[in-house]
C-alpha cells in the first residue's frame, strides 16, 4: 500500500498516515523497511513549503 501511495510523487508523512488509515508507527516501521530493501530514498526530497517528502528510489 505505500508503495502504491507514492507511485506517482513523493508524499509527507502526515499524508500518508492519512490516506492509508494507520498509525504513525506503522507508516514509520513501513518506511524503515522499504529503505531498508533499497525502495524509498533515505534522502528525502522537499517541496516548495520546505516539507520533507518521502520519494520511491528507481528500484520502488
């Protein structure tokens, strides 16, 4: 599912626990294993606000 979620761009934290309909800790140990397998960036990328964003790698 969060994979799916960040398909088309790069999406907040906040965001994704929102459209996904789950904790905050489980959007986090799901973002710690998808970086862990190389498929989220742990450089995250920024919007124009200056949020942070979480973006898939060429691999995700």
């Amino acid at each position: 599912m969060l994979l799916a979620e960040l398909q088309d761009e790069p999406k907040r934290f906040v965001v994704l626990r929102d459209d996904l309909k789950v904790s905050s800790a489980t959007i986090r140990n799901r973002l710690k294993d998808a970086k862990d397998l190389g498929l989220v960036s742990d450089e995250p990328d920024y919007n124009d606000q200056g949020q942070k964003r979480h973006p898939l790698t060429a691999k995700g």
